[in-house]
C-alpha cells in the first residue's frame, strides 16, 4: 500500500472545534484495518460511543487523547481484552473475530502496553521467546532460544539489553520497556500499537525506536501509536486521529495540523504551551543534603528551600530515581548528611522520612505507590490509619473526611471513592496520590517523574495544584526526564549525570541546549 504522501494531506479545518474526518478511504485496496462503530459500556458509563478508526499498510497513525479518552479501550478492543457492545473489526476488507487475545496474535495483532508484562525472575531472551520457545527433541534449545535474542537485539538496534542472559528484574524500567518492544517485533506483527512506548527512554533510545518503526512501515506494517508527547507525533506519524470522552473527533494528516490546535481538540481548551514556575520569595533551607553516598549515588549536596522548586535534570540512566530513594530512606546511604530544618537524620527506613516530614511520590505509581486493587478510599487513606483507627474500631466518619478533602483540594474526578483506583486514569490517579500526603503537610515533597503517562490537560493540573503549595512555601524536589518541563517549573536546576550533580544553576539563567551540553558530557568536551 503506498504511504500518505504530503500532496494527498487535507488542509485543517475551518471550524477549530472540530477535526475534518479524512478517514474515508479512496479507491484502492481496502485498508489494512478499520474498525466501524465502535461502542462499549461499562455499567453506567460509556467509554466508546461510535468510534470509527482506519489504518493503513505501511502507516504509522497517532490515537490521541486525554486520560480517560477511550484509547486504551479501544486498543483492548482491537487486541481481544474486552468485546465491543457494537460495531465490528474488518482486517484487509473481511469482518474479523477477535474475541480473545489468542485470536488478536493470529491476526498478527501485536500490543505494547504502557503498563509492562514481564516475567521478572526470567532473562531477557527468555521473555522475548516466551510462549514459543525454540525447542529440540521435547526440550528447551537454550542454545538456539539465546542466539534468536541476541540476533534480533542486534538487528533492532537495542544496545541498552544485549546482555540477553541477564534476568529482567535486573534491569532498569527504561530497559524493560526495550524487552516488551524486542518481544513483540520478534514476531510476526502486521498490526503494531505501542502505547506510550518512550515513556522511559532517553533520547538516544528513542531515536533507535523510531528508526526500527521507520523501517517496520517501509515492510508495509501499520502501527497504531499513543503518546502524550506531541513531539514525537510530529516527527513520526503519518495521520492523527483524536478521542474525546469516548468519542472520534476526527483524523487528519499530520503534516497538516497546528500543534496548540490539536491539544484543543484533545482536551476541548486551550493550553499554555509553557507551565510557568510559581512566583517565589525562597525562605529557610529546608532539606540540607551533604556527601550523600552509596552505591549509585556519588558525593551529592545541595540546598532545597521553602517556596521553591528545585529540578533535577537527567538522562535515563543517571540515578535519579536511585537519588529519590536514598533521600527517601528506601535504599541504604553508606555516607553523608541529611538535615531537615538544621536537624541532622539518617533514614533508615522511609517511614522515618514520613515523620520528618519528607514523602516521595514515586515513578512507578502503580508499583510503588498504590496499591491497584483497592479503592480510590483505601489508598489515600492508608497513610494515615492512626488518624482514624483507634483501638480496634474505625472511625468511619474520619476516615471518609480524609478522602474526601484529598478528592476535592486535588480535584480527582471519580464516580465513587469506593471505586478500584485502577479504574481512574493516569493523571487521576497521580494527584489522588499526591494528595494523599496533604493529610499532615509534608516539608519536602519528592515529585519523581509525576507527569509520566499523563496526558497535556492533567499534567497542567497537576503543575497547578504544585504551583499552589509551592507558594504556600513548600519545598519540591522535581525529578523529570522531561527538560522543557524543568526548565519551565523549576526556579533551580541541578544538572545530574552518572550519580553526581554537574551543575547548580537558576532555572531562569540557562537554556535546554545548555543542560543537554552537561547531561551529555558535551560541555566538557568542548
């Protein structure tokens, strides 16, 4: 099938509300995939309501939309998790039924979720051959099975894990992330979706993705890609359609599309293309770090302040998470000083942090933060079952107070806090865990990486409701892969490369070109 040429993309459309629908298919070869009216419920709510989507052979096509839009359902639709309560599949012009995930793969549909599904205890090429190991008179041919992964490895271009023997609990999230990329392009796809596939991964690894998929489409696949990032849509996909509360706003050409108007149609307002950092008048030190050392963390110190926010700028890779977890007593400190309010602490454990006043929201939220198969109630409650168990009898009432001032101070939109919080989107369920910590306000809030896989319209609440305490006189530490949004939040930066901060400069004073010049070494070279 012949790409979308820029000469064949139809101009935006006049009424800036609404995306003009090209996805109605010229004379030609019936496309590689179209899904026709898609609708699907959930008890009383709807997540899809007459969705039509049309993918083409050797085309890379961005779904986008807020948290909560309808994507992932639809991709579960597409991939056999869920069955649509109308509406139909058609692959290559014939009706397909895809009723399991079985019959998704023997369409040669394959899905990265955001959400990863490895066996950790396994090594690299172990999760890469999994279900179909290579096998030789009835037993594994662990030979043949590490020769394919280092093979494919190599020929995908992911340096990051060819180690193939190491087992996945060793590596990094960044890494991971390689190996469920690696596992699905080691088989045959015709179909590919990769939801928010760099949300982990540095720019060097991006781009090697990106030269993989580039090369997956020259051999005629179509990809379904979901990312908050506009950036990469930009400069990789050939059309965009967007969702809105469970709805198709439409599909155009991506080469024809103003950026700040696709956000408005993704979120239905406009959106600052910069957060601003919240004004600022720095009071005490809070949090005095000196010589803080161990294993992935070398000789750090620096000075966090009331009312401020300081940025901790890195590649993946750097140690920043392993920084977070060190401040936060999770990871032990071999030497070095933490003073909260000139009071000298070794955290041993981060419930000693907690009552210093220290709490960290961490990068992985649903393996470190919540506790997914409980209620929205349950998790922001839980921090503080002292507050409303006395004895052995709850305090329901206390309890419900609790919630019910986290779900309204960081405006968490929820049917019922009794709900599973894995129901709730990303960015909801980020500022319910935020505001969990509200409770009893902490000194220090350790923000790692809050806005990954949060789609534009929450992340500018999330940095609102930041803002808000930050003049309030909070101290946040903010951890992100992200530069532009250090860049934009923070008042300080430090500039972290290989377990060290390199530099301590004003937000303000410096520019992203710069930072990268640290980040990379760059700088040091010239």
């Amino acid at each position: 099938m012949e790409r979308l040429e820029p000469s064949r993309r139809s101009a935006v459309p006049a009424n800036p509300d609404i995306m003009a629908d090209s996805q109605t298919s010229t004379a030609g070869p019936a496309p590689l995939l179209r899904l026709e009216g898609i609708s699907k419920r959930f008890g009383g709510v709807t997540a899809l309501a007459d969705v039509s989507f049309e993918l083409q052979a050797g085309e890379i096509h961005a779904l986008l939309g807020e948290n909560g839009a309808g994507k992932s359902t639809l991709i579960k639709v597409l991939g056999g998790i869920h069955r649509p309560d109308a509406g139909r599949i058609v692959l290559d012009g014939r009706p397909a039924a895809i009723q399991t995930v079985a019959d998704a793969e023997r369409c040669g549909i394959r899905i990265i979720h955001q959400e990863l599904a490895l066996a950790p205890n396994l090594s690299v090429a172990e999760n890469i051959a999994l279900g179909r190991e290579p096998v030789c008179w009835g037993f594994l041919d662990r030979r043949r099975l590490v020769a394919e992964a280092r093979a494919l490895v190599a020929r995908l271009g992911l340096n990051e894990i060819r180690d193939v023997d190491r087992r996945v609990a060793e590596l990094t999230v960044a890494q991971q992330q390689l190996v469920e990329i690696a596992r699905a392009l080691s088989r045959a796809a015709r179909i590919l979706v990769l939801d928010e596939p760099t949300s982990s991964l540095s720019e060097a690894e991006t781009q090697a993705l990106f030269t993989t998929l580039r090369r997956l489409r020259t051999q005629g696949v179509g990809m379904i890609y979901i990312s908050h990032r506009l950036e990469e849509i930009v400069q990789l996909t050939d059309r965009i359609t967007v969702l809105r509360d469970g709805r198709s706003i439409g599909t155009q050409a991506t080469a024809s599309l103003d950026k700040s108007q696709l956000v408005k149609w993704m979120v239905g307002r406009d959106i600052a293309e910069h957060f601003q950092r919240p004004p600022t008048h720095p009071g005490a030190v809070v949090m005095a770090v000196s010589g803080l050392r161990n294993a992935a963390v070398h000789d750090v110190s620096f000075c966090l302040h009331q009312g401020e926010i300081l940025g901790v700028a890195g590649l993946v890779g750097a140690g920043r998470s392993e920084l977070a977890r060190a401040l936060f007593g999770i990871d032990p400190v071999d030497a070095g000083e933490i003073r909260i309010k000139g009071r000298p602490l070794r955290f041993q454990e981060p419930r000693e942090a907690l009552a210093a006043g220290v709490v960290l929201v961490p990068e992985d939220r649903k393996k470190e933060g919540l506790v997914c198969t409980h209620s929205v109630a349950f998790n922001i409650a839980l921090p503080w079952v002292r507050d409303w168990i006395s004895g052995c009898r709850p305090d329901r009432r206390r309890r419900r107070a609790i919630v019910e001032r986290a779900v309204a101070d960081f405006h968490v939109k929820l049917a019922d806090p009794e709900q599973p919080i894995d129901g709730l989107s990303g960015g909801n369920q980020q500022k319910a865990l935020v505001g969990r910590w509200m409770e009893h306000r902490p000194e220090v809030l350790i923000l790692d990486e809050p806005t990954r896989g949060v789609d534009v319209g929450a992340r500018e609440e999330i940095f609102a409701l930041i803002s808000g305490l930050v003049e309030q006189g909070m101290a946040v530490l903010l951890i992100s892969s992200d530069l532009e949004e250090v860049l934009h939040v923070s008042h300080r930066i430090l500039v972290y490369r290989d377990g060290r901060i390199v530099k301590d400069v004003g937000a303000a004073e410096t520019s992203a070109e710069q930072v990268m010049e640290q980040l990379t070494g760059a700088a040091a070279l010239g």
